[in-house]
C-alpha cells in the first residue's frame, strides 16, 4: 500500500491483488484520521480504474489522479463526494501504448518511462503525440546485446515527481542509482552507488521475445522514494 496526501486528505493506494469488489483507493481525513470515503471501481468499464499505480496531485484543488498501468489511462476523482467512479478520464492513445508510467508536468504535457526506447524519459502533448525526448540510456562496454526495452529492464525503477512538477525521480530497483530530472532545465544528474557493480543476470528468449532475468540471490536496491 502506498500513502500519499493531498488537502485535508491522506490518500492510501492498494495494490491491485485485492479482491476486485474491494475499493483501490482510500480517504481518511489528516486532522482525526476518520474515513471519508472509498475510490476506485476495479474493471476496465468506463470510469474504472484495472489498478493504482500512481497518484497524481493533477491541477484542481478538489480533485486528484489516479494512473493505473494495466488499463492505460489517468482518472480523476473529486475530493469532496463519495462516489467511487471517476469522474472524468484520459485513455491513452495507441501512439502512447509503449508508456508505463506517467506525470502531468507543470506545462500539462505528460512526462512517462517507454517500455522499449532510447531515451530515459518521454515527453507527449495533450493528445498522445510524442514532442520529445530527454536522457539516452548509456551502453554497457561488452555487452551489445542489450536493446533499449532491455536497457530500460535494467534501469526500471520507483518513478515520482515533486507538487510543482518540475522534479521528476526514478529510483532503480536492480542497482544502485537515482535519476533526477529538472523539467525547467531540462537536464539530467545521475547519482550511482554506493553498489556500483551491475546486478548479475541472464537473457532469455531473443529479439522482441527476449528477457532479463536476475540472479535471485541479488539484493534489490534499498532505495526507495515518496516525494521528492
């Protein structure tokens, strides 16, 4: 379960293997800690979510977020009513289909993580359309047989973003390293180790088959993130 805030409002997210008549999301109210109100039909139906995510603060001071990966679309849910629907949604294009996870920036474009490209981060307008790209995934020396989804496998990671949405974080989950990306400079700092070793893993399968699989004695990375 993830806990997030926004207004008087703590916002607890549940993962998806809940039962599916159980709520996704929860509102328990910061000052008492009362329950206000369940959120979140779990379906693909319109205005269901399939799973929380991500939470996101959005742009209105009555409403928040939620992105739920497996059905590909943000749904926003009122603050102020019980009812467990959205009430409004944004599904997301086939031209967005390879996005997993994703941001509001503060100019309203989404920034989001491809499953398979060069580049770090991806920028899309309002519409789907991709506008830019920021961050190419660096080459591992002797190993030419990483593609950019397994490079982005490599990488994966916790994504979040700050209330201004300007200061967008991945932390890795294989190996020790943090990505902060400035949304106003638009630039990178990278920050690895203290482990700076690469996890030891496998590839199965081959060309649009082809997986990582990761030693299971590894340790995972102890990063792990909220807010920045």
């Amino acid at each position: 379960m993830h806990v997030k805030q926004k207004g008087d409002y703590l916002i607890l997210l549940e993962i998806y293997r809940i039962p599916p008549e159980k709520p996704l999301v929860h509102l328990i109210n910061k000052n008492d800690l009362s329950y206000f109100s369940s959120k979140g039909v779990t379906g693909f139906g319109p205005n269901e979510i399939s799973n929380a995510e991500l939470f996101e603060t959005g742009f209105d001071d009555n409403t928040f977020w939620i992105y739920s990966s497996r059905s590909k679309r943000m749904s926003e849910f009122s603050l102020r009513d019980i009812n467990r629907l959205s009430i409004s949604e944004f599904r997301q294009p086939e031209d967005m289909f390879m996005i997993y996870n994703m941001y509001y920036t503060k100019d309203t474009t989404f920034l989001g993580i491809s499953a398979s490209d060069p580049h770090r981060l991806i920028e899309l307008n309002q519409e789907g359309k991709r506008i830019n790209a920021y961050g190419t995934w660096e080459k591992i020396p002797g190993r030419s047989d990483l593609d950019d989804y397994l490079l982005g496998e490599l990488n994966k990671g916790w994504f979040r973003v700050n209330p201004d949405k300007t200061i967008f974080v991945k932390a890795s989950i294989f190996r020790d390293r943090l990505e902060i990306f400035d949304y106003s400079t638009k630039e990178f700092v990278v920050v690895d180790g203290p482990r700076l070793e690469l996890p030891k893993f496998e590839i199965s399968g081959s060309g649009a088959n082809s997986a990582l699989i990761f030693n299971p004695e590894e340790a995972l990375s102890l990063i792990h993130i909220s807010e920045p």
